[in-house]
C-alpha cells in the first residue's frame, strides 16, 4: 500500500512534468511528440504496465484496509468522534473515490482515445501524431472543463498530504531529524503537484 | 449543577442497546465524573431501577479500568486522564453529556458502559513479556542501557491498557497500545532478544482478533491518558519489517 503510493507520487511528477510542456512551449508540436513518445516507445510501454500495476495494487489493497476498518467497528459512536487529528486522514477513502473518478474520465479521454481512435491527428514530417495539444486546449476553454480538472486536483491534495507522510510512518521511516523535513516535504510536494497541474487549465482559460 | 445524561444501556452483547436521558440536580463541580455517575446509581437505586454499570478499579488514574466515551472522546473532555480523573467542572451548568461505552468488534459489551477488554490480555499472552525469570533488580550498572533508550522505553511502558486509543481510532485498531508493549521491551538489552519473535506474533495476535488497521490518523496519540507518542507506532512498523525480511 505505502510502497504503491510512494510510487504513484513518482510518477505524478513525471506527469505533471510532461503536461506543463503545454503551457510552457509555444509550439503545440513539443507535447505532442512527448505524447507520441510516451505512447510508442518500448521501454515506455512496461513502466505502462508497471503503472497500472501499481494503480491496482494500492486500490485492491486501499479496498481490503477499508473493508477491514470499517468492519472493526460494527456499531458507530453516538457522538462522533471529536479527537483531535488529522483531519484529511479521516476523508482518505472518500478523497480516492473522487480521484479514482477522474482518473478513469481522464483514461477514457486521452489514452483510450489514443489507442482505439477519436483523438484528433496532424501530420507532420510524414508521420501522424495525436494532436492532444489542440484537445487540451479546446477542452480548457470551457469553464466546467476548468471547474472539474481544478476541484479533481484539490481532492488529490487532501490524499496526498497525507499520504506522503503516513506512507514513510507506515514504512517504519521515522527519526527525530528526518521526520520533520519529510512532513515538510509532504506539504511543498502537494502544494507543488497541486498547483503544476491546476496551473495548465488556469493558464489556458485566461489565455 | 444541573445536567441532563444520556447513557447508553444495553444488557448484554448479543441484547440490543439504547440511550435512556437521565436528568440530576445538585452535583458539585468539584465532585469527580465517576462520582457523578455514583449518585446517579444511588438515585436509580433508591428509585428501584437497575443501576448504569460501568467499570472502574483504582479512581486514581493508573489502572485504566474505567473506559467510557465521553462526549465524543474517550475519557471525556481534557488532556491526559483517564474518566476518573475528570471532574465536573470541565462542564457546564445545564449541559447534556453523552455517555457510550468503547465501540469496537474486539471489545464486545458486557453491560451498559463496561466493556469486555481482554483482548488487549489475549495480545500479551502472545509475547508480550520476557520469558525468563530476571530474580530482584540486577545492579543498576551491571547491564549498560544508553540513557535516550532507556527514557524512550520508559515512556512507552506506561501505557495502561486502558483501550482509550482502540476506542478513539476511526479503524478501531489497536496499533498504539502493541506499538507501546513492542517498544518498551525492544529498546532494553533484556526484552531485544526475543524481540523478532515478539512483534510478530503480537501483530498476528491483534489481526486475528479483529481490530482494525492504522491509517496514521493520530487519534490515539490525541486521546492516551499517557501520552503515548505516535512514533512509537513507527517502531512497530520498523521492528515488524526488520523481523521480517532480516
Ligand atoms: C495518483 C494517485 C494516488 C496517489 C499518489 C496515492 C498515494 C497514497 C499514499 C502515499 C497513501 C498512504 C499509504 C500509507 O500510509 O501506507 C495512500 C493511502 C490511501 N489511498 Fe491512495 N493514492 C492515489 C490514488 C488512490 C486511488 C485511486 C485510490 C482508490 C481506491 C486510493 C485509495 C487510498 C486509500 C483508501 C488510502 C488509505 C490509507 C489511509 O487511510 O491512510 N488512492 N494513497
Ligand atoms: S496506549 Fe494509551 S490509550 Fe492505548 S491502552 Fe495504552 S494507555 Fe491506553
Ligand atoms: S479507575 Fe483506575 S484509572 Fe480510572
């Protein structure tokens, strides 16, 4: 569970460092061939298969704790629980279930459509590319486009600011000096990942 | 002051429970919870009504007998107590306090607010102590304990058993109170060399009575009449893997 998440925060940085392409070239051709690249190359296609491994095993086992958890206690309290905590650790099943929404609306919108047709191609030096890069682009002109990509990134936040720390605690991970930095890490990498990836829609809607 | 109670009766685990309102008058602020509770008792009693069972020991705040859910907390509203240190003045004149035993599957119901604990029992029986006869106190410089280890276990072996942190848990797990038990004995020279074989029939134990699993929420910490610290439970966790892989 701890090792699968640490391995989706990875991989979000590779994401997030791909799709910023978008807004920082001028030429739509940059993302697009990044794109091309990402979904042609070989070595590219078993971290593909690694990816949805992971996916899967951190879901199947996020499923197992949940239904365990929940099982635990079968009668609920009267009076909820008003311990001081975390607060984003108790909406982590909730939190995945929306991320877990978007990312199979986002599956069905890009990487579907780029294996089994529908995405709108160029040619260019003779060969087709998926032209993702005019598709985002149209796609974040719509406000309720905009609305859902931001709000789908701030529930992502919540489960990640949590996650990033408790994952090393449940490693067994702790010391008095490292413990610190990692709780730090934990809110500069999701302010980072949160705000990269909310910046592309901001950018292109204001554009 | 006046208060209006609401208490969780229930008969026995297998009987279905309900709140029943109580109203009493005239409790000094300066009587203790428990003490409350006992003229509540007192009163059902002269009124021919089953008295509220609940449990408590030593009303001193180091047997960890008396669990209750108080207002949404174990142990009631203030910082580092168990119930029968809790005095009515942490409340107010007229308020309404909701009174429920600990909920969770490994604790089943005895009657009313008392709870069966002994799981926590069942866990230790599994390893949680040191198997060899140690005689009186050795010389206290004849086994060298580094003085940061020897203060880390210290803390952890005053925990209770009180089950405050199970109760308080969103998972109902009881990840704080085996963290404690692992960690007081793994960090002395005398509990390490069972130390691989403890954590891991005491994590077995724990799974196998249906407890649930730690999600480092940190509401165990938050409720721990003493203050049992959540790194404790990271220890767990490294001793657990260290048991495993090496
Ligand atoms: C890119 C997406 C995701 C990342 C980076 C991520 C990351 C993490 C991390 C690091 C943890 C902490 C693990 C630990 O403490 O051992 C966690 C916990 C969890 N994840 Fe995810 N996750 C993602 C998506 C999902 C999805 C799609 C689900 C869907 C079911 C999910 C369900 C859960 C649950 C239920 C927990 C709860 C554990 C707890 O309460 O602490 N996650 N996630
Ligand atoms: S860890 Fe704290 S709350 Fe849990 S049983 Fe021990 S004393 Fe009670
Ligand atoms: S009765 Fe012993 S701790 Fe409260």
């Amino acid at each position: 569970m701890s090792l699968a998440g640490l391995f989706l925060i990875t991989f979000l940085l590779v994401h997030l460092g791909l799709n910023l392409l978008v807004i920082t070239n001028n030429d739509p051709m940059v993302f697009n061939k990044a794109a091309h690249f990402m979904s042609t190359n070989k070595l590219i296609k078993v971290f593909e298969i690694i990816l949805f491994g992971g996916f899967l095993l951190h879901i199947i086992y996020a499923l197992i704790l949940q239904a365990q958890n929940w099982l635990a206690r079968p009668k609920r309290y009267h009076k909820t629980n008003k311990s001081e905590t975390s607060p984003f650790s108790k909406w982590m099943i909730h939190t995945a279930v929306i991320v877990l929404t978007f990312i199979v609306m986002h599956l069905f919108d890009f990487y579907f459509k780029s294996k089994f047709g529908g995405a709108p191609e160029i040619l260019v030096g003779g060969e087709h590319y998926h032209d993702f890069a005019s598709m985002v682009v149209t796609k974040f002109r719509l406000p309720e486009f905009v609305i859902l990509y931001l709000a789908a990134f701030i529930f992502l936040g919540f489960h990640l600011i949590h996650g990033f720390q408790s994952a090393f605690k449940t490693l067994g991970l702790n010391n008095k000096t490292y413990t610190p930095v990692i709780q730090a890490l934990s809110i500069i990498y999701t302010i980072f990942v949160v705000g990269g990836f909310s910046a592309i829609p901001l950018v292109i809607y204001f554009q | 002051m006046k208060l209006i109670l609401k208490i969780w009766r229930q008969n026995s685990a297998s009987e279905r429970g309900r709140f029943v309102d109580y109203s009493l008058s005239d409790i000094s602020p300066e009587s203790s919870f428990l003490e409350m509770l006992d003229i509540l008792n007192e009163k059902l009693i002269m009124e021919g009504e089953e008295p509220v069972v609940f449990d408590h020991d030593c009303r001193e705040g180091i047997c960890g007998t008396c669990g209750m859910y108080i207002n949404g907390r174990p142990h009631g509203p203030d910082e580092l107590i168990t119930a029968c240190q809790l005095h009515m003045r942490k409340f107010s004149d007229g308020d309404t306090i909701v009174i429920e035993p600990w909920r969770a599957r490994a604790f089943p119901v005895i009657k009313d607010l008392t709870v069966d604990r002994s799981a926590l029992d069942r866990i230790i029986e599994d390893g949680g102590y040191i198997s060899v006869n140690t005689g009186n106190a050795p010389d206290a410089n004849s086994i060298p304990v580094n003085k940061e280890h020897a203060d880390l276990a210290m803390d952890a072996a005053v925990c209770i058993g009180c089950g405050a942190c199970v109760a308080a848990c969103k998972n109902a797990s009881a990840m704080l109170f085996v963290s404690a038990k692992v960690s007081h004995l793994a960090l002395l020279p005398q509990g390490r060399i069972e130390a691989r074989e403890r954590v891991h029939k005491l994590v077995a134990r724990m799974d196998a009575l249906g407890f649930g699993n730690c999600t480092n929420t940190g509401a165990c910490e938050a409720e721990c009449p003493k203050g049992i610290k959540l790194t404790n439970i990271a220890r767990l966790n490294r001793e657990y893997y260290r048991s495993r892989i090496f």
